[in-house]
C-alpha cells in the first residue's frame, strides 16, 4: 500500500491573526467582498484583500509588486502567483511563512493607500 501524503496542517489562529492584522490599518473596513461572498477589506471603496476560503488569502498588491515578488520569492512556500499578470496574489496561509505573510499585508494596504493618494 502506498503511503499517503498529508495535506499541511494549518497553523493555529492563522486566519485570526491576518484579520486582526488587517484591522489595525488606519481606515480598513471589513465587510463581504465584491468578487466572493466571504470576508474582505476595503481602504473606502477599494476592496485590497478577501479569503477564498478559510486557509487562502488574496490580496492586492499591484502588478510591480507582483513581479518583483514573483523574481525574488518564486519558490517561497504559500505563494501562488497567476498564470497572467495580475495585481493579486494568492497565499496559502497553512503553508506561507508568517514574517513574509506579515509583511506582504502591509505591502497591499500601502499601495492600496497610494492609489487613494
């Protein structure tokens, strides 16, 4: 019989932790998000992350952002990057490191700041 794999355990309070994250920018509102119908982030009406499920997390980044991250982080555990250019990127929060989670947060809500800006 061949042994099974196991699907990465989440780690615990994970989601707990990027929402309460996201909470403490100044002006972040959460509410249903325009593109699925689970939680999201807004900076007033600009919507700059939302889960896909309780262990994947989208966030807006922007294309430069993107790129850069995709050249410099392209093996990184948890990131999924698109097929296309894209300014979202997608982060499996059971396997992303949490230092990189932390900071790739802050990076979509300034550029989503810089947009209203």
């Amino acid at each position: 019989m061949a042994a099974q794999r196991s699907k990465p355990k989440p780690k615990p309070g994970v989601r707990a932790e990027v929402t309460a994250l996201l909470e403490k920018f100044p002006f972040v509102a959460k509410r249903p998000s325009r593109y699925r119908h689970r939680d999201a982030f807004y900076l007033e009406r600009g919507e700059f992350a939302h889960f896909h499920s309780p262990y994947e997390l989208d966030l807006k980044l922007t294309w430069p952002n993107v790129k850069a991250l995709r050249d410099s982080k392209a093996g990184a555990p948890g990131l999924n990057f698109r097929k296309n250019p894209s300014d979202w990127l997608e982060i499996d929060l059971k396997r992303a490191d949490r230092k990189l989670l932390r900071s790739l947060l802050r990076t979509a809500y300034e550029a989503e700041l810089a947009r209203k800006s």
